[in-house]
C-alpha cells in the first residue's frame, strides 16, 4: 500500500501566472514592457541574421499628449492611451510586437521586410490608423502620431543600438511637425552629438557667466 496527501495548487499557478504576466506586461495598456520587448527584439534579430533579413523599429509618440493630460485630465490621457493600444493591435499582424515603452511611446518591431522602403508603408499605415477620431468621455478626439524609424542591420546591430537610433529619427520628425516620419541616418546622429555638445558648452557658459 502507500499514504500520500494531495492539494489543490490551481490558486498558487494562478497567483504565479499572474505575477509572471505583471512583470512582463504595461499595467495600463497591458502591451509588452520593456523586458519582454527586449526579449522578442533579439529573437526578431537572431532570425532576422540567420535569414539575412531586415527589421524595422519604429518609435511612436503621440502628438500633443500633454494637452490631452492638461486639458482633459490624466484619466482622459490613460483612456487614450488604452485605446491607441487597442486600435493598433487589432489592425497589425499577429505575429508583430507593438509594446510601450511608458509616457506616451509604443514600439513596433515589424520583421520580413523586402526593403527598408517597405518601413516607410508601414508607418504610414500607423499613422493612418490613428489619425481616425477616438471617442473618450463622449466627445470626439483627434490625434497624430510621430515615428522614428531604424532598420537592422543598417541602422544598428542590436535592439538597444536600434531603440537609440530610432529615437534620434523621432526628434527629427517632431522638429520637422507633427504626423511626420523620418528614417534614421548618420547625418542625424551627427547634429544629435553637436546639438548635446552645444547644450553643454551653452550650460557650461552660462554657470561661469560668459553669456
């Protein structure tokens, strides 16, 4: 014969399913955090080296945020941002990654491009999808998107190098206006570099009373 006891665990692995799900997830929108984007981003770039293919990066800020935060209030911002998840996860393909990053920035890693062109259609795509009217708290609410684009392996070799770049790309669509999109270049992480030495050396001037 033999002796045991048993126990029911189904609330513990689903109190642990749930802490797992918190720590790689946005609490708001419930996208990808940071940590699990990193973690599909170098799997995307794994695949996408032994294929010899591209990824795109794109970094999305929507336009104008704060005068919704402002003007409406942080739970018109959150309700927002809820929503834009929401859009663009029902419209793009099962298999992208669209994450935030926290504020008012999403990321998408779009693999299986031809061309780095083919990045220009999807951002275009994005910003179309958004620009459609959000209905929040009764009222009509239009908003834009800016993106900043970087493609693998061209604009950088691992996600984190990818994430900076397209970063840069977005700055130069938000100074260009808003609903805009630039593509990452040299040229622009050059007057990135020149613009933060100027803000030193302007900083710099203006403790010693040089100005």
């Amino acid at each position: 014969g033999y002796r045991g006891t048993g126990a029911d665990v189904t609330a513990r692995k689903q109190a642990e399913d749930r802490v797992q799900y918190l720590a790689t997830r946005d609490a708001l929108t419930g996208l990808p955090n940071r940590a699990l984007l990193g973690d599909r981003a170098a799997q995307a770039i794994l695949a996408a080296a032994r294929s010899r293919g591209m990824l795109a990066v794109l970094l999305i800020d929507v336009d104008r945020f704060k005068l919704v935060n402002d003007s409406l209030g942080h739970r018109a911002g959150d309700a927002l941002l809820r929503a834009v998840a929401e859009r663009l996860c029902n419209t793009l393909r099962r298999d992208d990654t669209l994450a935030r990053l926290g504020g008012d920035e999403f990321v998408l890693l779009w693999d299986g491009l031809k061309a780095a062109q083919d990045a220009a259609l999807v951002a275009q795509r994005v910003q179309a999808i958004l620009q459609r009217p959000f209905t929040l708290e009764g009222r009509a609410l239009n908003v834009t998107a800016s993106i900043g684009v970087a493609i693998y392996p061209e604009d950088g070799r691992d996600f984190s190098e990818l994430l900076k770049n397209a970063d840069t790309a977005l700055y130069d669509a938000k100074e260009a206006g808003r609903n805009v999109f630039r593509f990452f270049s040299p040229a622009l992480h050059t007057r990135a570099v020149e613009r933060l030495a100027l803000e030193s050396d302007l900083r710099g001037a203006l403790a010693r009373g040089e100005l």
